[in-house]
C-alpha cells in the first residue's frame, strides 16, 4: 500500500518534481479560495461603509463569548494540525494519528459551537429573509443585510471545516496504515495548508463580524 | 509529403492503444481529455448556434411572429450560457491547451492527470444543469443574470442554471491551476521560460485570469442562488441590498473572461503565422508579455460595462482611460504578426486563412471597442446592438477563428490525418465573409439606436436585421462544412506524417498520432522557439 | 419618426446629438484608417512574400536599434490617439452628468413594462413625454421592480433607472419632432414593448398641451394633499413659524445640510427624503427620537415623487441644481464618519 501512494507517478521525472507540483498546485488553489471569499469580503465592505449604524447594531446581536471560544479552538487546531505534519515528516505514525485526532475533535468543536450559534439567530428569527426580525437594531433592512453577510460567509467558511473534517478522516485512515513517512508525506502537508488557511479567513471573519463597533460607540 | 494514400494507422499511438469505452471515459491522458472536450463543446456549439439559427430567424421581420416574447427571452439568454459558459471558454484551453500544452513543453502529461480528468466531469456536470433547465423550460434573465431581475422577477429556471455556472465554474478553476502548476513544473530539460512557444505564453496568461476571476463569479451566483432560494437578501433593493453591486462583482469576471476567450486564440494565431511564414514571430518578447499585461489590465476595466448603470462620474472615467491602456497590448499584436510575414517566407494554407481572418475580425472588433470605452459615445451605444455586433466580432470573430484554425493546424497532429484543402479554404472564406455580414449590420443599426434583447423592433430597422439574419445563414453553412469534412478526414483523410507544415515545435517532433506517452524520449532543448532549419523547410517543399 | 429611406445617423435632436455624431464620425474615420493599413499589409506581405523556394528567411532581430523604434512607433501612436478618444468622450460625458441649474423637472417611473411620466405642473402621461423645444430638461427617474433603461437614440443619451435610487439625465431638445423611447435595460418578457414616444414642441404648443393637464393641480399640490391625508403634517410642521418636538420642520429644508443622530451629516435632498419615508428609522436628524412608522409598501413611487416635489416646493431651494453628484443620487451617499465631538465643534463654529 505504502509503495502505491509513493511511487512516482509516471509522468513525473523525479520525486522532488511531484513534490514541488503538489505544492504549487496548493498555493495556486488556496489563491482562488481567498478570490472565492474575496466576493463576500467586498460585499460585506461596501455595505458596512454604506450603512454603519446598522451593522453596528446587528454585529452587536453576535455572540462574542462564543465566537472568542471558537477563534481559540481554531488556533489550538492549527497548532495540531502543524505537530501532525512535524510527526509526520518524522514518521512517527502514532503521533500523527493522534494530532489528527486531536484537529478532528478541534474542528468538530467549533463546528458544534457554531450550530449554537446558528440555532439562536434562527430563535431570534434573526436569519434574513420573510421573518426576520432584529430586536432593537436601528435600520431592520439594513441590518438583514449584516446577517446575509454573516450567514455567507460564515457559512461559507464552515463548508470549508465540513470538507476538511472529511478529509481528516481519510488522513487518519491512511495515517494508521502507516502510509506517511519522512520520504513521502504530501497529503498531509498539503492538508496542512488547506487546514491553515480555512483558520486563516475565521481570524479575518472574527473582527469583521463580531467585534467591529463592539465598544457601543456608533450605536444609532 | 506523403504521396501515397495509406488509410490504416497502424503505428502505436494514444488512439488505438486501448479502444474500450471505459478506457476513454476514465482515461487521464490528456490528449483523450482534450478530445473528450472537442465531442462536448462542439455538441454545445451547436445547441447554442440552433438558439442563434432562431434569434436571427425572428429578427427578419419587425414583428414578433415565429416566437412569443417570452420564448425569444429564453432562446437568447440559451444562446448566451450555452455558448459562453460551456464553449468560448472550454474551447480552446480545454480542447487544445489540453491536448498540445504538455506536448508543447515536452511533457509526458499534465501535472494532475486525475484533477484534468475531474474538471472534464465537473465541467460535464455543470453543463448537465444547463441543459436540464433548458429541457424544463430555459431561463430568461440574459446570460448576465442581472439582479433583481434574476433573483426577484424572473420565471425561469435561474437556480438550476445558476448552479451549472457555478459547477462549470470550478471546471474552468481546474484547468487554470493545472496548466499553471505544469508550465512551472513539468518543462522539458533546456525550455526555459523565453524559448516556450508563444501558445503556452498565452495559456499562462489564461489560466492566471481563470484562477483570479472564476472564484469571483461563482461567489455572486452563489449569492444569487441564496437570494433567489432562500431569500437571503444580498441585491435586491427591496430586501436592502445594491443591484449594482452585482454588476460589479459580476463584470469583475465576466470581462476579464472576454480574455479567457481571447488570449489562446491568440496563441493560435502567433502559432500559425510563424510557421507559415517560416520565421521566428518579430516582438517574441512584446508578444508574450502584452499576453500577460492583457490579463492583468484586464482586470481593471469591469467597470466600462456600467457608465450609465450610476456609477460614479470620476470612477467611470477611469474605467475609461484603463479601458484604452489595455487596447495597446492587442494593437501591439496586430502589428508584430504583420511583421512576422514581412520577409518570410509565406504560406497560404487554410490555418492562414483562418489566422488572417481573426486579424481582420479582431481588429475590427478590437477598434469598435474603443467607440465602447470612450465614455461620451458608450452613453449612446451601450446596451443597443452595437454592443452585440462588438463583443461578437471580438468572442466569435476572435475566438472561433482562432479555435478553427487551431483545430486544422493541429488536425494532422490530433488525428495523423490531413482534411481536404479545397473544401477547409472555402468553408474559411465563407465563415469569413457570412460573419461580417452578420454581423456588420448590427454596427449600424446599433447607431441607429437599436437596444439589444429586442424581440420587436421598429420597422426602420429591417433592412439591416434582413441583411444580418442572411449573413447567418452563410455562417452557418461555413460552420458546418468543417463538420463534416473533418469527421470524414477520420477515416479517408491522407496520412499526415510527423511534421506536414515544417512547423518548429515539440509536439511536431513526435509522432502523429503521438503515442501515450507523448515522447520516445524526454526531448532535451537546446535553442530557441521558432528556429526554422533547412531541413524542415526542404521537407515540407 | 416615420421609416425613412435607408440611414446610417439617426434623427440629431438635441443638443448632445452633434457632439456625439462628431466623435462618432472622428472614430470611424480613425478604425477605418488602421483597418485599411492592416488589411493592406496583410495582403500585400501574404503575396509580396509568398513561399518561392525553400531558402529560411532571416529572423529580424527585435531588440536590435530597429527592431525597438518599430514596436515603440506602433505602441506610442495607438496610445496618443486612444488619449484623445478618452479625453473627447470624457468632456461629452462630463457635459452629459451635469443638469443645468434651471433645466425643467420631469419626473420618470419605469415598471415592468411602462413609462410613468409626471410633469411637475401636473400632467401624467404613460409611454410619451411631450417637452418644449430648446429648454433644458432633466428627468429624475426610478423604478417600481427592475433596471429599466431611458434610452432616446435622438437625444444620444441614457441612463439606467434603478428600483430604491433617484438617477438623473438631462438634454436640450433642439427639433420639434416625435422620437423613439427604448428601455435599453433587459426588464423582462416585454421588454421590447417597453417603448414610448417624445413630442417635442414649441413652447406654445406645450403650453397648450399642459393646460389641457389632468386637472388634478400641480406635482406639489397633489404631493400636499397627499400629505394631509397620510398624517405627516401631525408631527412634522410645514411653515416656518411652527416647531414641535417630535419632527423637523420641512420648511425650507430642501438643500440644507442637517446633522443626524449618529454624528454624521446628511443633504437633504431627493433622495434622502424618499429615504426618509419608506426607511425612517434608518438616518434620524439630530435631536428626534425613532417614532415615524415606515411607509414602506404604502407608497407608490409615484406618490413618493410627489412628496419630494412638495417638500421641494416649500423651499428655499426650490428649483436649485441637484446638490450631489449628479446623473446619480444614491440614497446612502457615503457618510462621513464624525465623532459627537466633531459635530459639536462644527456646530460650535457655526
């Protein structure tokens, strides 16, 4: 099995050329993954500067507490995510299995807590739409502009984790057959990138949504 | 040349290697991917030219006859998706960027075999969206899916077709990452950057555009898609939204995607004038650097498409003073070819035919684009069939000739069989000439301020309509002729040999057919593109 | 309007239409030279240098002294004459977004698929626009549900009309006459019914047309009755002596400049008024608590034209040029961010 995942596939004249194509490769589609979100960060910018007082009411319908929480288990998750590709550019295969065990708990955690968060907005009718509602914010319709962005783009970001938990698990599969070592390990990497930048873009949506007029100061 | 007909293959090569079904459809060579692209956006140019057959059919008289207003909304906007999402874009990068890109760099394959493979699938499946919403009943917002026409007002079936947008979309996102990850990695021992031929220059450009602005597109469908479906109000005024922010985010792409168009066709053409004029392309360097500035000033112009849609009056002029910035590189073009044949050694061969005639179009397209950008005059035009007669002269004019010839030049390469001459030469010159008086007309008659997406018009603009729908018919014919002599070329066509035009690049080098592996072995460069010997030249004689 | 025989220039009837035509024709005249010139050389080298034998031609070698003048020749001529066509159109653009000072008010409303036209002395017409010879015009326009485009080939000029935005565009009709009304903007099944007629006519004949009007009064007289009926004038005072605490005074609001709520400061212009109506609690003036209920869904845009030209009419600046950007009156223009201490300090200097 070993053998399969690292033989040279055959239009490759070299391993180092297979390797230096997978990561370029990475980088190229990590590129069009921030084009992807950069749609939603314009949209999101132009209505915040076009309408302040309502998205700074609406933002303050976030939770904070949970969204902090969530930014920290993200960043513990990128932190196991890096020691899985460190053991596994050292072959200890056991230490890989068990960061990526860890990153798959991390990732389910934030995307548990999230559903909290979702499930309350829907409570509070606060998903835009034909009963949206926003309790005491100062402009409802351009406040339902706030939470379209923030459903977008968080939601967005959490098909992202959804994919990345999958391909956790076929990590961890193939982790445990003890498929990576310090001669071939790509998919691990390369997983490593995608993982840190899907962190990446919540440590961008975390001021945006939650804490951007925060302190109460544009109150309407 | 071969003189002596010989209708059997019978060397090895990547077609007769295995002949299952399933060897073709799960194939990872990249030649059988681009020929599987060839089948699928030559049965979507055709479904798209029937649209076009209808359109032009209905615009003959001012009256609203053949079609009630609601279906001719929906022929057009079918025309539109069908011919820009799942051909113009596909065609040239997947079809021949597929099949020559690794061929041209001595490669044995593309980087990602199996991701190719994947974006033929997902391209497939997003064109299986397209034409369930079109066999439920089509969609009629126009190919621009303008908001809040499409999310709010709209009848059709925008979801389904927004989706397969969306899908074909990462088609094209995968085909961009996997050509550029191959021109970086997978070159040939000695071919360095500025001795890549001018074709895979143009493909580099290409896939930057379709990596950077591909993303941007599916995003806003994807908010389309949430408005539309469950009212998660981004666009529409009534929910608090911008409608102009769409058209922002939309053109953002949908420019830029004009050279996604147009840039490989480009390849094509400084491909084709090299060869037959037996000599290195003049301004190889301006050449392949406007092909890059292209797709980087192309991505500041979106806002020349929204001069009157309220946008501010200083923003529009800059839009308009980029707009001519980015026209230097495609005149720069123009002028290198030219020079190309001055002192060569020329040619007429039906690729030539084809390449002059994306000269003629191409520039009569290009120069119309600056009526567009000058901001005083597009207040005037925009919107009516000048925008048409325009954007078709550049995207068909450009594009299809360039793909056209493309496929007779590459023809004996593909298939390791000739097409016959006379018959190539004539549909050229009637695909030529049924073009412009297609199209030509709808310059005028654009002037005479005729809006487009009109299914009833005044009578004053008959003659002109009469004249295009005319025109249509000999294109059309000129489309077809190709059809049925290259199918025919298959099986009769004269054996081609490895080299029949003493063209210079590697992919001439092997056989033709080329086996799986695209080389015997890696070949080893050690001069420049387009250095044309003796040898060659005597051999084609 | 009637079909004439074959033409290539439509009906010139305004004061754009020769300044158009004249780049227009300055285009042609460029595009043809160089299509000529291309079309040329491409035929002449394609024969001239056709294949004799099979000696190679000598590459020319570009970056020699020669090589360099050729490209930067055919770069720099095409950039200088594409300057030009930049800075002509921009001039005739620029022209075309600024709405003279006194032009006379039309006020449009697209929908599918109609033209709405109101005249401020009170005269509504569908799908025709009857104007005066030689006055400027400027139409404010907006749209019940999609864009719609105001499109009069004889006048050379548009502009989309947008649904929840005021857009502008103005023309000096200089030949009596009947023209084409397009809607350039792809709005649906009939879309190409959506079409009109502009009468333009002497002044007299105008004058004629109007006074047969609809008998309903003025813009502003139907806009105040309008008004009464709604109930605005229980909070909000319209002569300059009243005040009350709950609304400001729309005396002599028009064009002002009013500091809100949040800090920042507003126009008061069409736009913010309509504003004002359908979204109340959105940009509250300095000093007013968020009671107004939203008319939203309760007003056409019709009805809400004629608010504006009521509120416009109660002065000062009734009549004055549009103050923001005109050709486009966004409801949200961008909004300076001040501090409370910033608008005290400017009010301080006040």
């Amino acid at each position: 099995m070993a053998s399969q995942s690292t033989a040279l596939q055959h239009h490759f004249e070299n391993a180092e050329q297979q390797k230096d194509a997978s990561t370029i490769g990475m980088w190229v589609f990590l590129v069009t993954e921030i084009m992807f979100f950069g749609g939603l960060f314009l949209a999101y910018m132009v209505y915040r500067q076009a309408y302040p007082a309502a998205f700074a009411s609406a933002s303050n319908k976030t939770d904070l507490w949970l969204g902090a929480a969530n930014t920290t288990v993200l960043i513990c998750s990128s932190l196991t995510m890096a020691l899985a590709v460190h053991y596994a550019s050292i072959g200890k295969k056991n230490l890989i299995v068990l960061f990526l065990v860890l990153t798959l708990l991390l990732g389910g955690t934030f995307l548990g807590v999230k559903s909290v968060e979702y499930h309350d907005k829907w409570v509070h009718h606060e998903i835009p739409g034909a009963n949206f509602e926003c309790e005491g914010c100062a402009d409802a319709q351009h406040a339902s502009l706030f939470f379209a962005c923030y459903f977008g783009m968080t939601g967005l970001h959490a098909t992202h984790m959804i994919i990345g938990i999958f391909i956790i698990l076929y990590l961890i599969v193939k982790a445990r057959k003890g498929d990576y070592g310090p001669e071939w390990h790509t998919p691990v990497e390369m997983f490593g990138l995608y993982w840190h930048f899907v962190d990446i873009v919540w440590i961008f949506l975390f001021p945006l949504l939650y804490l951007i007029d925060r302190s109460g100061g544009l109150k309407g | 040349m071969i003189t002596a007909p010989s209708p059997v293959l019978t060397k090895k090569n990547y077609l007769n290697e295995a002949h299952s079904l399933k060897s073709w459809l799960l194939t990872k060579d990249h030649k059988r991917i681009g020929i599987l692209y060839l089948i699928s956006v030559t049965f979507f140019f055709m479904l798209g030219g029937l649209y076009a057959a209808m359109i032009r059919l209905e615009l003959m008289t001012p009256a609203g006859d053949l079609l009630e207003s609601n279906t001719y909304n929906k022929v057009f906007t079918m025309h539109g998706v069908l011919m820009v999402f799942l051909f113009l874009i596909p065609s040239i990068p997947a079809v021949l960027g597929n099949f020559l890109l690794p061929l041209m760099i001595g490669a044995k394959d593309v980087a990602f075999p199996r991701l190719n493979l994947l974006s033929y699938y997902v391209y497939l499946a997003g064109g299986l969206f397209i034409f369930t919403s079109l066999i439920l009943g089509g969609v009629d917002t126009g190919w621009t899916f303008y908001t809040p026409f499409s999310t709010s007002y709209s009848n059709g079936y925008v979801l389904t077709t927004g989706l397969g947008i969306f899908i074909a979309g990462f088609s094209s996102i995968l085909t961009g990452l996997n050509f550029i990850v191959t021109i970086h990695r997978m070159r040939a021992p000695g071919l360095t950057w500025f001795r890549l031929p001018l074709f895979v220059w143009a493909h580099y450009a290409t896939s930057m555009i379709q990596i950077l602005g591909t993303p941007v597109v599916a995003v806003t469908l994807f908010l389309v898609v949430l408005e539309r479906g469950l009212h998660i109000g981004f666009f529409d005024p009534a929910y608090g939204g911008d409608p102009v922010l769409f058209q922002h985010m939309f053109w953002f792409y949908s420019h830029p995607a004009v050279y996604i168009m147009i840039l490989p066709s480009m390849g094509v053409v400084s491909e084709i004038i090299s060869t037959f004029s037996s000599k290195k392309p003049f301004g190889y360097t301006f050449i392949a650097f406007s092909s890059l500035a292209i797709a980087v000033f192309g991505f500041l112009v979106w806002g020349h498409h929204l001069y009157v849609a309220s946008q501010s009056v200083y923003a529009g002029m800059v839009f308009s003073i980029l707009t001519y910035i980015v026209a230097i590189p495609s005149a720069i073009k123009i002028f290198n070819w030219l020079a190309t044949m001055y002192k060569g050694s020329v040619r007429i061969t039906t690729p030539m035919l084809y390449a002059f005639g994306f000269m003629g179009l191409f520039t009569i397209g290009g120069l119309t684009g600056l009526f567009l950008a000058s901001i005083g005059l597009d207040v005037h035009l925009t919107d009516t069939y000048f925008v048409v007669a325009h954007f078709h002269y550049v995207m068909v004019g450009g594009a299809i000739m360039g793909f056209l010839g493309g496929i007779h030049f590459w023809w004996p390469k593909i298939t390791g069989r000739m097409y016959p001459e006379g018959w190539s030469k004539l549909s050229a010159i009637m695909v030529f000439c049924g073009f412009n008086l297609t199209f030509f007309p709808q310059f005028l008659v654009g002037y005479m301020g005729m809006p487009r997406r009109y299914h009833v018009y005044p009578p004053e603009f008959q003659v002109f309509n009469v004249l295009s729908t005319a025109g249509a018919g000999l294109l059309g014919v000129g489309y077809f002729v190709p059809f049925i002599y290259l199918l025919w070329s298959l099986k009769y066509g004269k054996l081609a040999g490895d080299n029949p035009w003493g063209a210079t690049g590697l992919e001439w080098k092997t056989s033709s057919p080329p086996i799986h592996q695209n080389f015997e072995v890696t070949p080893v460069v050690t001069q420049e593109a387009y250095t044309y010997t003796t040898e060659e030249v005597a051999h084609i004689g | 309007m009637e079909p004439r025989s074959f033409q290539l220039f439509p009906e010139a009837a305004s004061n754009f239409a020769g300044q158009v035509d004249g780049l227009y024709a300055f285009l042609v005249l460029t595009s043809a030279f160089f299509s000529l010139i291309i079309a040329f050389f491409t035929v002449f080298f394609a024969i001239k240098y056709r294949r004799k034998d099979n000696t190679i031609p000598t590459p020319i070698d570009e970056h020699g002294i020669g090589g360099m003048i050729l490209e930067i020749t055919w770069s720099v001529i095409p950039l200088g004459l594409s300057m030009v066509m930049f800075g002509w159109g921009a001039v005739i653009f620029f022209t075309e977004s600024r709405p003279p000072a006194d032009a006379m008010n039309v006020y449009v409303t697209g929908k599918q698929w109609m033209w709405k036209i109101q005249h401020q002395e009170g005269a509504r017409e569908i799908n025709e626009l009857h104007i005066p010879v030689d006055r400027d015009i400027r139409l404010t326009m907006t749209s019940e549900d999609v864009i719609h485009d105001f499109f009069v080939p004889a006048f050379r000029t548009k502009s989309d009309v947008l649904p929840g935005k005021y857009t502008t565009e103005w023309f000096r009709p200089t030949k009596i006459g009947a023209y084409h009304i397009f809607c350039a903007e792809y709005c649906g099944t009939k879309h190409s019914g959506m079409i009109g007629v502009v009468y333009v006519m002497s002044q007299a004949d105008y004058n004629d047309w109007l006074a047969k009007g609809s008998g309903e009064g003025s813009m502003a007289e139907q806009g105040q009755a309008l008004f009464n009926q709604l109930g605005c004038g229980n909070c909000h005072p319209s002569t300059v002596q009243r005040t009350n605490g709950r609304a400001p005074n729309l005396a002599g609001i028009y064009g002002t400049t009013v500091d809100l709520k949040d800090g920042s400061r507003v126009k008061v212009d069409e736009a913010y008024i309509r504003e004002s109506v359908l979204n109340p609690e959105g940009r509250i003036v300095a000093g007013y608590d968020n009671i107004m209920p939203t008319f939203k869904g309760l007003m056409t845009e019709d009805g809400l034209l004629k608010l504006v030209e009521y509120v416009k009419s109660l002065g000062p600046a009734n009549g004055a040029p549009m103050p923001a950007v005109p050709g486009t009156v966004d409801l949200n223009p961008k909004q300076t961010q001040l501090k409370a201490g910033g608008t005290a300090a400017q009010a301080g200097k006040k």
